[in-house]
C-alpha cells in the first residue's frame, strides 16, 4: 500500500473518531521501527492495535522522505538484521511476520574508514578480507586482532544460536537458558565487561586500540571501553555473517512494509496523532490523550517514544517507575547530530566509491567531540534509483548538542547552520571527493532541534549513552516498566 494513501485513509478516519476510543489490545505510541516491530508481532497474534504516530508517514529514523526527485534516508543507512540467514535477521523476520519481503542489495564493505595517520581501513563484507587488510596495516598486532574478533565470534554464535526475540525481557532469557544452557552461560560471562576492556587483554598498539574505539563509536556513539562487549560484537560479527544489506527503494520502504502488514492483519495506525500523557487508572496504563483531546484506551500501553521522552513528558513526575531514576543514574542523552542531505552530480565520485564512510582526519582525540568524526552515507552507490540520472545522494552527519543551536535568533540560527554545513562539507572536499562544492544540486541541512521536531526526540538525542564506565549490559533496565501494562520498545 503506498503511504500517501494510508495517510489519506487515516485522515478519514481521524475525523469520524473524535472523542473518545476503546476495544484495543494495545496501543503503540510512535511508529518507529521499534514500534512497529512491537505493533506486527502483536497484530499477528491476533491482538488489535492501535498505533499512533505523530508524523505524517512512519518510519521516525528509519523514515524517509523525498525532494526533486531524490528519495532521502532519514538516519539508517547500514541495515543489519537484513540477511536470509541465522536468528539475528530481525528484520527480515519481522517483514516476513506480516508476509513481507524486500528486494535488498548486499552492501560489499560496511564502512570505509579514513582515519588519522591517512589510516585507510576497508570493513569487507568477507571476514577474512577485512582481517587481512588491518593485519597488514598492524603486522605486529596480528595475533592480539585475531583474538580480539575471535571473542567477538564467540559471542556472537553464542546469540546466534539462541531463537533471539529479546535481551531485555527476563522470563524470556529463563526460558532460553534451559535450551541452550552453555550459549547462556558465555553470555552470562560476557554480560559484565566492556569490548575496550578485552580489546586491552590482547592489543598494546595505542592507533589499534583506538581503531576499536572508531568501531565501537559508530554504531553506539561511545568508545570501546563503554560499548558492552555483546552489542560490539553482534555488529562486529554480523556485518560479516549477515551482511550489510540495503533495501532498493530506500530505508523507508521497511516501515512502509511492516505499516502496509500491520493494517492487513486488522490492525490500524493514525497520523498526526500526537499522544500528549498517558492515561493512569491505579497504577495501571490504561490508555492515551492526544495534543486535540481524544483519548484512546487498551489493555495495554507501548511507548515508542523515547525513555526521556516518555517519562519526562507523557508520565507525570509522581507516575515515574522507580527503575527509572536508576536508569537515569547510569545513562545520559547521547547527543543528536547535525544533517546534511544532498543531491550532487555523479562525476564528483570515483566509480569505486564506498557506499559508507567514516572520517576522522588529524587528531583521534576528536573522534567523540561535537563535529569532530563524520559519517557519510552514498546510497545511490547501490541503489541508482533514489536520485535523478546522473545525480547520487550524500548522507552526511555528525554529532552536535542541541545547546549549541539554542537562543539563536532565526536569522543567525540560519546562518550558523550554513557555517556548520559548509565546514563539514569543506572536509570532505579535502578528504575524499575534490571539487564536491561545485557539484551540490540539492542541499538541506538539519540540526538537533530539526530531529526534535520531526523525530519527537528529548532534545533530539540519538538514545541512551552510559555516564562513565557501565558494567556491560548489568545495568540494562528489561523493556517493562514497573507500571502495570506499560513496555517499552
Ligand atoms: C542520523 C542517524 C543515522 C543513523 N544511522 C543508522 C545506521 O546507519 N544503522 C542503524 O542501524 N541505525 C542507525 N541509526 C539509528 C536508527 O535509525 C534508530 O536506532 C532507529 O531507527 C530507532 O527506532 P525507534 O523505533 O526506536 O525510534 P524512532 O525512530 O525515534 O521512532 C519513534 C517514533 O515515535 C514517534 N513519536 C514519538 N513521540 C510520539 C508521541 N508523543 N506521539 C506520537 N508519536 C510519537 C516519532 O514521531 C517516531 O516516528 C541512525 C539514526 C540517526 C538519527
């Protein structure tokens, strides 16, 4: 089903249900990837779902949206969970939930990294390849990388091996642990410990340590020593067992999807549906209120929204789960990014262009500084059909401090995002595609308070990062909430 027709029906249907609305099963807050996994699974258990997106089209960060032509990823580039084999293909799982399956375009290299010292690392989709190419950068370090990553794997089959529908959900890891006893308990042992820790275990070389560092800082926004050594190695090893793989059309397509399954199964979603509270009856989640008064109630409550988000503005201060101070005494706001989409001419670009890059240039003490590292995606790379002929799509980001972008007058807010893009775009001119100013045919830039607006993010933040060291994934809250029928997702 095409969205703009979904939005159209849902309009309709907006306006026959003022008032209030019972008889769900559950109600979604938000129509992220998160919540829509959470919508489907439900929905094709046969409960009714009730999913109620802000925005105009779902999909949050995973969304997309579409200017002159180009079709725009929102945020996700680098699809994980995408591949036809293993446990870990969670997406693929949750399409074909709703009997939904998407072309994709296996992506050869994860990422091309351009690091300080002109280090030019290539993450092949082929283990092996990409092992061979860092050993030869560090010859001397060899036997410490492959122990290292052989951790990684260790872990890895570990979850692989397990039918992985949740790490947060308690009873569901009980469950597991008497079917696969000695996968549990490598887990178990993994639990605890960070991958810059067991990275120190085999490797002294300062520059490779911090190429973990980069490894680790782009999928959490933190460095190795606070990127708990299951999530590392669930990508580390993925991006190689899976593989990174796009979907043609374009990221959105996968909420599309799971929207288009979703009402299949005789469930609904309603945009511009913006829940301001959730509706409290003893201690119970009983429902939701929206910005124009209509309330809607089930048995059950999901937020998609964020933990800040969702705590700090859809429950009220004395509705607050006790876990939650202790969350937020171990974890922060990551900060949000600033965005740069463009259309540029294809000339500009190598034909062997990397789909994705990751560029540090001078100084490693930089990589988790506001605009310090910078992150750019080229879909058009595998998928032509998001751009006019003869065009390609630059996804550039970088983060940034919705601080930074506070108390400005629209006028020099404006200007300074000029600035702020232009510096950004200027390094990658020096760094990797001359003569990239010359060839901008479409450019739109975002800043943290944009991702606020269209996101409905707490300050636009990327999601939870730890305030120092955590203890691996110890100090992970499980995804219900001390409220009666309240999850998160
Ligand atoms: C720039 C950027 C690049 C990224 N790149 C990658 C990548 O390459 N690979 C990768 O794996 N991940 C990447 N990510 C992360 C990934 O996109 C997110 O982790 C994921 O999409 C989050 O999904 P979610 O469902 O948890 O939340 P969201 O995508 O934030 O969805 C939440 C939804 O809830 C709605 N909502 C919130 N509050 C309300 C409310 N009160 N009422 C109604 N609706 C509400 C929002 O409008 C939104 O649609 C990137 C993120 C960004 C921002």
């Amino acid at each position: 089903m095409d969205v703009s027709k979904v939005v159209e029906k849902d309009d309709v249907a907006e306006g026959k249900n003022k008032g209030s609305h019972s008889g769900y099963d559950a109600i979604v807050i938000g129509s992220g990837i998160g919540g829509l996994v959470a919508a489907t699974q439900l929905a094709v258990k046969g409960a009714k779902v009730l999913v109620l997106e802000k925005y105009v089209i779902p999909g949050g960060s995973s969304g997309f949206y579409e200017r002159d032509g180009y079709t725009f990823d929102v945020g996700s580039s680098v699809m994980f969970g995408f591949s036809d084999k293993g446990n870990l293909n969670l997406i693929t799982q949750a399409l074909a939930a709703v009997g939904c399956k998407m072309e994709v375009i296996p992506d050869p290299t994860t990422v091309h990294f351009h690091l300080p010292n002109n280090l030019s690392v290539k993450v092949h989709r082929e283990y092996d390849d990409f092992i061979s190419e860092l050993t030869s950068k560090f010859p001397h370090e060899k036997e410490g990388i492959l122990k290292f990553y052989g951790e990684c794997w260790k872990i890895f089959n570990a979850l692989n091996s397990l039918e992985l529908k949740s790490l947060e959900e308690p009873i569901y890891l009980f469950g597991q642990f008497f079917k696969k006893p000695v996968e549990c308990l490598t887990l178990a042992y993994y639990l605890p410990q960070n991958a810059g820790t067991i990275a120190r275990n085999y490797i002294k070389d300062p520059e490779v340590l911090s190429f973990i560092d980069a490894e680790c800082f782009i999928v959490s926004t933190v460095n190795a020593l606070q990127t708990p050594m299951i999530n590392a190695s669930m990508v580390l090893c993925d991006r190689h067992f899976g593989g990174i793989n796009y979907p043609v059309g374009g990221v959105g397509g996968i909420a599309k999807s799971l929207t288009e399954g979703l009402v299949d199964q005789g469930s609904e979603i309603l945009y511009k549906a913006n829940v301001t509270s959730i509706i409290i009856d003893n201690g119970k989640a009983v429902g939701v209120r929206l910005s124009d008064g209509r309330e809607f109630f089930a048995k059950t409550v999901i937020s998609n929204a964020t933990r800040w988000d969702t705590f700090g503005k859809l429950l009220k201060k004395q509705d607050l789960p006790k876990e939650e101070e202790a969350f937020q005494k171990i974890y922060v706001k990551a900060p949000s990014f600033l965005s740069i989409h463009m259309g540029v001419k294809s000339e500009v670009l190598p034909p062997d262009t990397d789909c994705h890059h990751f560029v540090l240039e001078d100084d490693w003490k930089n990589l988790e500084e506001p605009y310090g590292s910078i992150f750019l995606s080229i879909p058009t790379m595998l998928d032509s059909s998001l751009a006019p002929k003869g065009r390609h799509i630059l996804h550039i980001f970088t983060t940034s401090s919705i601080e930074d972008w506070q108390g400005l007058s629209t006028k020099d807010y404006e200007i300074k995002k000029e600035l702020v893009a232009d510096k950004i775009i200027s390094r990658l001119e020096n760094k990797l595609f001359p003569g990239l100013k010359a060839s901008i045919e479409f450019k739109e830039v975002g800043t943290p308070k944009t991702h606020r607006r269209y996101l409905a993010r707490d300050s636009g933040t990327y999601g939870p990062m730890p305030r120092g060291v955590p203890k691996g994934l110890l100090g992970m809250p499980f995804n219900t909430t001390d409220l009666k029928r309240d999850h998160l997702c």
